[in-house]
C-alpha cells in the first residue's frame, strides 16, 4: 500500500465517484446516483474520503452523521438539515477495480473510525448488501438483523452497528435505548 493516500473528497473527484458507484451497484440495483450521493457528500464533507496512488483514483468512501439504528433511504437524497449525534454511519464504499485485493477498503474504514474518534463518535454503523456482512463482521460490526431497513435495500440487506469509543466497546444500545434524530 506505499504510495496510497486517504484525502477528503474535492469537486473534481465526482465524475469517478460516480462511475465507480455505477459500476458496483447498478447491477444489483443499488446504485443512488449522482444526486443522491452528493447529497450525502453535503452533509458532512469532512467524512468523504477519496483513496488514491500513483495512478489515481483508487476507490472512495462516503459516511455522514445519522441517527442509530437508521440509515440514508437509497431512493432519497439527503435533505439540507444536518443531522447530529452519536453515530457516524459508513454509507457507501467502493473500490475501483483496478485497485482490489490490497486492502484498501479495510484502510478507508480504519481512516474513518480515526476520523470518527476524533470528532467524538461513539459508534459507526452501515448497511451490508449483497452478503457483505461475512466481510464487515470480521472488522467488528455486529449485525442487527431486527432493524428494518428502507426498501430501497432490497430484501437481503443487513443493518450493522460496531462502538468506537473504547469505553463501549462491549455493545452498542438496543434499539429501545437509541438516539433519536
């Protein structure tokens, strides 16, 4: 991985975030579009993150603030108002092709719970899709099967919650004891 770098997302990198997303989601039916993702880029452009090398653009990584035990609805971009709280959720991360196989996912999650650490997160949470929760488990995140999901997800996606914050690091709140918006 020498020579790779994490940066925040610029303006100049959404053809390629777009197309990447495209790419890795469209297939499957899960792809926002450009509208929708630079909504989730709006509202916290400090947890956008780009990875590149020599050659470019590697893969990108989008998160935002969000209530726990909810997530960004697919078919929605984000509204203007900021959302604050607890719990930054890991809303979409794609590596290029060119780029897979070197860890450089796990690198970008690593990136964002510093990230999330440092501005006082206690938890991170995402939406596994397309049975991606063997991958996130092994990184820490607990499923939470019993959160329902937007629909936008499709019928086998999984809700996944992992604490940041060392002193919490033996669970995550139920439901019944989450944030609210």
């Amino acid at each position: 991985m020498t020579g790779t770098r994490v940066r925040l997302l610029r303006d100049g990198d959404w053809p390629e975030v777009i197309a990447a997303e495209e790419r890795a989601y469209a297939p499957s039916g899960l792809s926002e579009g450009g509208a929708a993702l630079r909504s989730r880029h709006r509202a916290s452009p400090s947890t956008c993150f780009v990875l590149e090398d020599a050659d470019g653009f590697c893969g990108y990584l989008l998160a935002l603030p969000y209530p726990l035990f909810r997530c960004p609805d697919l078919s929605r971009a984000e509204s203007d108002g900021v959302v604050r709280g607890s719990n930054l959720h890991a809303h979409d991360l794609v590596i290029a092709e060119r780029a897979r196989g070197r860890g450089l996912a796990d690198r970008l999650l690593l990136h964002l719970e510093e990230t999330g650490r440092a501005a006082g997160y206690r938890s991170l949470s995402l939406v596994a899709v397309r049975g991606s929760q063997v991958l996130w488990s092994r990184l820490g995140y607990r499923s939470r099967p019993e959160i329902a999901l937007p629909a936008s997800y499709g019928t086998e996606a999984v809700y996944m919650a992992k604490p940041l914050a060392p002193s919490s690091a033996d669970a995550v709140p139920s439901p019944s004891r989450a944030e609210v918006g």
